[in-house]
C-alpha cells in the first residue's frame, strides 16, 4: 500500500476492538450525481430501514459500540455523532440522502447499507502517511465556518485522523476536513471503512465498495486491503 495507516497505541488502549479496512483506488473518473448513484443511495436506505426493523440507528449494536468509543474519549454521541449514525439518520428523514458525486454517493450508500462508517480522502491532497491519534489541542484543522475557510483545533484527548499536514477529520470520523476531501477533479482515492467489534462487518462492505467503484469507473486500479 503507498499510502502507510496507523493507529496510535493510546487509541487502541481506548477501544481495543476498532478495526479498519482501507480501498485504494486509481484513475477514478468522478462525475456529477447520476440516475445509477441516485438509484443506489435509494436502495441503501431500502437496505437500512430492513436491517433496522424500526429500531432507531443508535439502537443497533455496531452504533451502540461507536457510541461507547466517543463516550471514552469525551465526546457526547447525541450531539456529535459518528458519521454512519448521522447518515443514517438522513437516509430515513424525509428527503433522504444528499446526492453529492458520484463517489461521495457510492461510499455513503456504502456506509448506510452496512451501517458503518466510511470516508473518502483524496490521495493527492494527502501529506506522509496518515495516523489515527489523540490530539494534543495544537493541531490544525482546515474547515469552513459560515461560508468561509477557518482553522480550527480539535479538543485535548480528541480522537482524529492526520497526516503531516494537520488533522484530516474530527472526532474520529465525524467531521472531514476541506483540503483533503473527494472534489470533482479527484482522480486517486483512499475509502477508509472502521468497525467496532463483532457487528461490522466491514470485509462484505469492502468487497461491495471495490465492486462499486469498478462499476462506476470502469478501468481504475483498485486494491482491497484487509482488516488491521
């Protein structure tokens, strides 16, 4: 794999069951929504609503063990959510599922069918490899704030992906940051996939990612890399 993922020892300490599956992806071509992604995103909340059986999304096991890692590092899971929570809450709201790109639509029908969270970073904004640690507070954090390109700074103890340049996403996988996010021009892509526990799933989410991601980009180069 060209691009090394690494997970601090303070955070395995923290949820000794987190696991993660990385999809490496070359020479996608991105477009804007189509009929084909809007179809898949619909089905994902078809997906969703089955696997649930009117349970609320907090209420499945995976989200309950997501929810006791925010906890542990002192977020507040009502308030900040992990991502797959809030997308499914979206995805059973009345209007559904934004429809964004057509990678950004295939990695959250992804993560709404399977329940799990899934991020896309683009490999050519990504600065060394990338680490998953507790922030010190100092890192930056390029976002938006009312329209405008801010920095901010995680919390102490906050759980956050990084590489060289600064954090990549807040509070696990809660919110992503503007410099390294999937865009329009994005060609090269790493689709990361987290689990909690037994109740992930993430090697069958995985599979339907890459096959995806072929379907869509007919002649990328894409490589699974299994669970660590």
């Amino acid at each position: 794999m060209a691009l090394q993922l690494t997970v601090a020892d303070d955070v395995r300490a923290l949820a000794p069951a987190f696991h993660h599956i990385a999809v490496e992806a070359y020479d996608l071509v991105n477009t804007p929504s189509t009929d084909g992604t809007s179809a898949l995103l619909d089905d994902a909340a078809r997906r969703l609503a089955a696997r649930l059986d009117g349970r609320a999304p907090h209420e499945d096991p995976h989200m309950t063990d997501w929810r006791a890692a925010y906890t542990a590092f002192g977020a507040k899971p009502n308030r900040t959510r992990n991502s797959a929570e809030a997308l499914a809450k979206r995805a059973l709201a009345d209007g559904g599922l934004p429809r964004i790109n057509t990678l950004v639509d295939v990695y959250n029908a992804i993560s709404v069918a399977h329940l799990i969270p899934v991020g896309g970073e683009d490999l050519d904004h990504i600065k060394g490899g990338m680490r998953l640690i507790r922030a010190t507070g100092a890192e930056d954090f390029v976002t938006v704030a009312a329209g405008e390109p801010t920095v901010e700074h995680p919390d102490a103890g906050e759980v956050v992906w990084c590489d060289d340049e600064g954090v990549t996403c807040r509070r696990w996988n809660w919110r992503q940051g503007t410099r390294t996010r999937l865009t329009d021009t994005s060609t090269n892509a790493l689709f990361l996939l987290e689990g909690m526990g037994e109740h992930a799933g993430l090697e069958a989410a995985g599979a339907e990612l890459a096959e995806l991601l072929e379907k869509f980009s007919p002649g990328a180069r894409i490589t699974l890399h299994a669970a660590v």
